[in-house]
C-alpha cells in the first residue's frame, strides 16, 4: 500500500462535492480553516451547482473530481459532504495520473465508494470530517485536531473505553471500510470489500435495525465476515432500536460474528458522531482489544510520508 506524502504550508487542497448538494456557508466556514493551517483552498469549479438532491449533473461532478486527481499541484482533495451520487460516476473516474501522482482524499459517508476505488489501486485514503464538521465543530474540535495531525504526517494512535459486547484479542491488519449501506450497494462490484488481512470497519446514519441486519447477513452469507482479521463496529448515529428485532443493534452484529474468533470491538468513535476519528483507509494497523480498553495503532510499516 502507497502512502501519499504528508501536506506542509503553501500545498494546495480542493474542495469539491461529487454526491449531495453543498451548504456555501459551510465550505466557506471549512475553507477559513484549512487556509489557517496553512493550505491553499481551490474551490471546484461546479462546487455550487444543484441538480436536484445532486450538487451539479453528473459530468460536472465528474469533472471537478477528476481534475483534482489529474492535477499535478493540487496535493489533497477535501469532499465538501457526502450525501449520495458518487456511485454514478465511480466507473468513469480515470486512476492514471493519480497512481503516478497520490493525494490523500478526505472524506466519509458517501465518499466510502471512492475509498473503495482507491483501495482497489493499492493507495490509503482518509476517511475522516468534511466541511460540515469543521464550520459547525471548529478547528479545536478533537476530530477536527486529528485530522490536522494526520494531513500533516503523524501516525495516528486512539485508546478508548471498551465496550460490553467486545470480544478481546490482537490482529494486525489493512483497515478498510466505512459507511455500511454504501458498502452493501458495492458488493459484487470490481469495488467489493477486500478481505485478505482485513480489519473491516462499519458505520451508518439514519437506517432501520431490521436494514442494518439485513445488510450485515449480506456481509456473512457472502463470506467476507469469515475471511476478514477484524472487526470495529463504530457509530449508528439516528438508527433506532428495534424491540421487534429482540435486540440492540450492537447485540445483533455480536450474534452474527459470534462463530468467529477474531478481536470486536463495539461503539467505536467513527462515522456520523461529532467523534469522528480519521482513519487511514489501507493503513497497517495494530489492533489490541483487552477487558479494560480498545487500542488501535497505525503502525509504521509502509508509511511513505515525506516530511
């Protein structure tokens, strides 16, 4: 796996929105930020645009992303949101002069289906806040620190409380995954879940119990729940437990990994949370889940930063 080069003052970002309709206020907000860090913002050229629940059609949203992977100056790509549409457009996009040339992209939700792309061409990305999280949480913000550090070159490392439902163990692996519901519309897909010396983490927003365990059964009857290293549940932000399920959401995805042997680790601050830490998609990690904490540590093995 490439690690793109860590950003330094003067490198310019874009912000672009290859799915939902964007909040100007929002991104302008964002944009203050991360030129307080020190970074040239380049706004998208059809950023603004609305076509219906779409931030412009899909060519235009095609074009504002694929000439911020083709651009040789531009050394990062923040995604102004998720929402939905990237999958529209995830078989036109062109890797050629983004594998001769890597930059992290930064973004979640939606944004899982680029992930998944670049994961496919070997390459880390960061899955992490975007626009809204920073004009409406701030630069102090612990996330919003995270991803500055991490941008920046240092080695993430998170310690959290453990949960009840944690199964405990060590792995070591690739991190990937993201938004569950996106990464259930790509399975059988040149995009699908990659599982060899996986850990897999899942998050979502606003879906029914009885859809998130539909879509963890996908998951196992498929065989990717088998293969994989590991597994980090994180946030169900505005997903209601269901009493006619005769369980918690949490308690569901227990039961269905149950069989397997490898480390779990619930509640996870990661997904559609104000606690959302970055994480380095195709990063090598240390996972460590004990009776007393979780501790996940991207180590420094394939690390090419530049600093």
């Amino acid at each position: 796996m490439f690690y793109p080069n860590a950003l330094k003052p003067g490198d310019r970002i874009s912000i672009i929105a290859p799915s939902g309709v964007v909040d100007p206020e929002y991104v302008e907000k964002a944009r203050t930020i991360l030129e307080r860090w020190g970074l040239k913002v380049v706004l998208g050229e059809h950023l603004f645009k609305e076509y219906g629940r779409f931030a412009g059609t899909e060519q235009e949203r095609l074009y504002d992303l694929q000439n911020s992977l083709d651009s040789a100056d531009i050394r990062a790509v923040f995604f102004a949101r998720g929402g939905y549409g990237v999958v529209g457009i995830l078989d036109r996009i062109s890797l050629d002069k983004f594998k001769q040339n890597p930059k992290w992209l930064i973004g979640y939700s939606d944004i899982t289906a680029v992930h998944s792309l670049i994961s496919g061409a070997g390459i880390c990305s960061l899955h992490a806040p975007m626009s809204a999280h920073l004009a409406e949480e701030g630069e102090s913000d612990k996330a919003s620190v995270l991803l500055r550090q991490v941008i920046f070159g240092e080695k993430p490392e998170y310690q959290i409380e453990s949960f009840p439902l944690n199964r405990t163990g060590s792995c070591s692996g690739y991190i990937r995954g993201g938004n569950l519901s996106v990464l259930a519309g790509l399975r059988g897909t040149p995009y699908d879940i990659q599982t060899e010396n996986t850990i897999l983490f899942i998050e979502d927003i606003n879906e029914q119990a009885y859809h998130i365990d539909r879509m963890m059964y996908n998951l196992k009857l498929g065989g990717i729940l088998e293969k994989i290293s590991g597994l980090i549940v994180g946030r169900f932000s505005d997903c209601k437990d269901d009493p006619l399920m005769n369980r918690t959401i949490y308690e569901s995805i227990f039961q269905l990994v149950e069989e397997y042997d490898y480390p779990v680790c619930f509640d996870f601050p990661v997904g559609h949370t104000k606690e959302n830490y970055p994480i380095i998609e195709n990063g090598m990690v240390l996972l460590n889940i004990s009776n007393a904490n979780v501790n996940l540590k991207f180590t420094s093995e394939n690390y090419e930063f530049e600093l």
